[in-house]
C-alpha cells in the first residue's frame, strides 16, 4: 500500500500489518511521535484521503469528533487502502539509526530522597548517536519497555546520563531505588523521540520542565551553549517542583546564566514550598509562571518536558491564552506505560 504525505508529496510504501509510522521510518521519513504508543498524540494527523483501521489507543488521546474530523495516530493506525495523508515531517530520519543494545550501569547518585543521576555505559567502541533530547526505552522482561529521556548532549556521549524519579511501586523505578547498586547489564532501544531542538528557526526559546522533565531540557541547553545558540536566540529555563528539595540540580542552571555570553535566564518555580525553603522566588504552577511572564507567545518557540498534566495545560494555554502558534510548541510528554497497557481500542 502506498501513502503519500501532503503537503511534501513524499510517498512510501506500507506493508500489510505495519502502522503509517513504522513505514514512515522505514522509509526514512521521520514524522513527530512520543510514546509510539497512542498516549501522548504526539503523532496526530489528518487523513486527506483512504481508509485506515485505527488500532489501539487511549480514547482521550483521540476523540470520536476527531476521528470524525479525519484524524489519526500514525503510530497505531494502519491503511487499508492507499493513504494520503497530512502530516509535519520534522526531517528525515537521515543515518540516525534506531538501535538495541547492551549497557553497563556505572553510576547512581541520588542527588535528592527520590530521584536519582544514572549514568551508563555503552560497550567498548559503541556510541549511541542521537540528537540531544531524545529518548531511550529500556527492555525489561515480558516485553515491557520504560522510557527515560538523555539528560547529555550529543558531544558528550561517553556516557549517558538520565534522571529517574522513584515511583513507588514502580516497575523499573522501584528496582533502580531498592536493589541496584550500580554495575547491572540492562538492554535498551534507541534513540527515539522528536523532542529536539529545530535549529532552523532562529525564534527565541522558552524551556519548560517540570521535575525530571528538566533532563532533556539539560541535554537541550548544553548542546545549545556548546553551538553558543544563544547569541542568536535568547533562551529561558523554568523549572518548576514541588519544593526546593526537588530541584535536584540546583547550581548547574545558575551556572548557565552566569557563565555564558548571551542571554540566558534561569526561573525555577515552587508549587508548594516548605516553610524551611524560606523561598525568595516564584510559587505556583510552572506554566503559569510563563503566561504571567509573557502577554504574547506568537514569536517564541516552546519546549516543554514533564508530566502530562503540565504538558496539556501548558500546550493549552499558550496556544489558546497567548497565541503560540501549534507548531512551535515541542514536547515529551512522561506518560506511564502502565496506563496505557490499559488503553481501549
Ligand atoms: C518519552 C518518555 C520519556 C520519559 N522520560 C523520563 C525521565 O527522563 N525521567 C523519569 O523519571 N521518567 C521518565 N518517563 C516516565 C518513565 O518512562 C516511567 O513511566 C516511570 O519511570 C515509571 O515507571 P515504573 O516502571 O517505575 O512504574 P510503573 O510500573 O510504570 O508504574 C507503577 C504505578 O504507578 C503509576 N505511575 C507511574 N508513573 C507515575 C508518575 N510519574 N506519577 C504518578 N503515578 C505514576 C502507574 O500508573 C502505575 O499504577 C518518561 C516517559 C516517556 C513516555
Ligand atoms: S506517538 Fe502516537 S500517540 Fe504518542
């Protein structure tokens, strides 16, 4: 079966029992996904013409009046007829190859009660190559599969570096924080993901995470000051946690601001801050720190990591409240695998 993506006019083939995606990257096209999993939406596009059966994924994810309007998840729907369809194609997958591998865990430090700084190591003469930003999943048994963003960019990639917040009762989080001990062989997929910076653009860029959110934002920002982005476009970080406890790095983006050339400012955000933080600075919900910061976003490029609450409002708001244009809001949304193994077909 042939789809056709408009408007690019690139054209692939889809083999019987393949999702839009999987063929899409099978042909080199990369088109946007996250969880690949039909949680996030990160994948959603029209259909101009054809027919697709729709495949499993979270009704919240996609409505009935939006399948109605000719959308789909490209990472569940497959055609049953010729497709065209309408799509961003964010660039060609290009020679970034999507890879399994092997990897050592060499260090864990836990920097605060409930996250922990995981270091691994590829095996000798392996790098990983990706673009700073994305994503790896790590395979566990039974064919489960948890997804941890790189915290290090491309050109420091002698080992690779995520932030794990401990879930209680959590599959992998809570292994990582009861029994390893650091020296574990685990298997990982990577890279994936289209979480990354858009060097084309020359707008100015407003960073937004919350919690472990901040580690692809981290990798983001390095390699940005690394190519020194931001002499040409101004950049601001808001982190927003829980207390000050929760900012689990807390010189490093200080650090950033005061070392760098150009403009770099650094905002982090307390939703509920402890009597004994004494906190000086912002209170409140980290997207909303922004929207109080910025009356107009039309001109600005988002990049947004965290849970899917903030993700969501944030998307929201700034579209809707502030005239972010849709496609200059990027985002990794921490969705839990465990909702959606539950998802509805
Ligand atoms: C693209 C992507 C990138 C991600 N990157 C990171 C990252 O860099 N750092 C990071 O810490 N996490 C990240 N996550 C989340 C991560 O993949 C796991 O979902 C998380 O670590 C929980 O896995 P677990 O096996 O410990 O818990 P599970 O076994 O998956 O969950 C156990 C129970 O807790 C619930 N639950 C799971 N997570 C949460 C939560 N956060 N809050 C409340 N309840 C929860 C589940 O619904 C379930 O009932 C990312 C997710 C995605 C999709
Ligand atoms: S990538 Fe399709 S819904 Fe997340």
């Amino acid at each position: 079966m042939q789809i056709t993506i408009k408007p690019s006019d690139h054209a692939f083939p889809c083999d019987a029992d393949e999702t839009v995606l999987q063929a899409a990257m099978r042909a080199d096209l990369m088109i946007p996904y996250g969880c690949r999993n039909g949680a996030c939406g990160t994948c959603k596009g029209k259909i101009i013409d054809g027919d697709v059966d729709y495949g499993a994924y979270q009704r919240s994810t996609l409505s009935d009046d939006e399948k109605r309007q000719g959308l789909a998840l490209f990472c569940c729907a497959k055609p049953l007829t010729e497709l065209v369809i309408e799509v961003r194609e964010v660039r060609r997958a290009g020679d970034i190859q999507i890879r399994r591998l092997p990897c050592r865990i060499e260090s864990i430090d836990k920097p605060t009660f409930d996250v922990a700084i995981v270091k691994i190591k590829l095996p000798a003469n392996e790098r990983l190559q990706f673009l700073a930003g994305q994503y790896i999943d790590f395979l566990l048994k039974d064919g489960k599969r948890r997804s941890f963003s790189l915290a290090t960019p491309p050109h420091a990639d002698e080992l690779l570096e995520l932030h794990i917040r401990h879930v209680p009762g959590g599959l992998f989080s809570d292994a990582l924080f009861t029994q390893y001990k650091g020296r574990e062989i685990l298997r990982f997929e990577g890279p994936l993901g289209t979480f990354y910076l858009r060097e084309e653009s020359d707008k100015p860029i407003i960073f937004v995470a919350g919690g472990t959110g901040f580690a692809p934002i981290k990798g983001i920002i390095l390699h940005a000051l690394h190519h020194d982005i931001q002499l040409t476009r101004p950049m601001v970080l808001y982190w927003g946690v829980r207390s000050k406890q929760d900012l689990y790095l807390p010189d490093l983006p200080k650090r950033w601001q005061s070392e760098n050339p150009g403009p770099f400012t650094y905002i982090p955000v307390l939703s509920e801050p402890k009597p004994e933080d004494a906190w000086p600075g912002r209170i409140g919900f980290v997207h909303q720190a922004v929207l109080s910061d910025f009356s107009d976003l039309s001109g600005y490029n988002v990049y947004a990591c965290g849970g899917p609450a903030m993700i969501d409002a944030a998307k929201r708001d700034f579209t809707t409240l502030r005239g972010l244009p849709p496609d200059a809001f990027f985002a990794d949304s921490f969705t839990y695998a465990a909702e959606s193994e539950a998802r509805t077909t």
